[in-house]
C-alpha cells in the first residue's frame, strides 16, 4: 500500500481536522481545505495530488457546481465524496461514502480506488 497526497475539502472543523490527523498517522500526505475556494487554490498551487476526498454539501461552492467543477476540470484526480446528505438514489459521478464513516472504510477506500487507476 502506498502513501499518497490526499486534499480533503470539507466544511465541518472537527470532521476536517480528525480526518487529517487519521490519514496523517497512516503516512500520507494531507492538504485540509474547508471549502470549494480554498481547495481550487490548492489545486492550483500542487500538481501532486493523488486524490480528492471532498464533502458534498458545503456552503462555499459546495453541491452540484463542485462536483461539476471537478468532473470538467480535474478529471485526472480520482474524487471520493463523502456526504450525510446524498442518498443511494442521487445520480453521482463519484464513489460515496455517507456520514458517519469509519476512517479505516475511508483508508481502504483510498487504497482501493487508486490501486484500480
């Protein structure tokens, strides 16, 4: 298993800063953002990273325009969305996963999705 460069883009302090810290301890390289924007400059500042794990809902381009933006613009980065407000039915483009997780599903997942790229 590889260590990677993973953006967390999520609006909720204390799910941001608990999920750096899990990922952190499990040797990857994290870089928080707590909105749209403040991810938009980070991917405009790295050319490295492995993956986006962003929430759905945020108020800051959050939603539909995120997941769009990331569709048209980032199509090269694998994307998982994690969401307490998406259900099974809702036509999404990325893998979710629905609040509460559990940060080793989460870590599996990562493994998972960019072994399979």
């Amino acid at each position: 298993m590889g260590n990677y460069k993973i953006l967390i883009v999520e609006d909720e302090d204390a799910i941001r800063l608990t999920m750096r810290d899990f990922l952190v301890r499990n040797g990857h390289e994290v870089l928080p953002a707590s909105d749209g924007v403040g991810a938009l400059k980070l991917l405009l500042d790295r050319t490295d990273i492995d993956i986006i794990v962003t929430d759905y809902r945020m108020n800051i381009l959050g939603g539909d325009y995120w997941i769009k933006f990331l569709q048209r613009f980032c199509s090269d980065i694998p994307v998982i969305v994690t969401s307490g407000f998406l259900r099974p039915d809702f036509d999404i483009a990325y893998e979710v996963m629905y609040k509460p997780f559990d940060y080793n599903e989460l870590e599996e997942l990562i493994h998972k999705t960019l072994e399979k790229g």
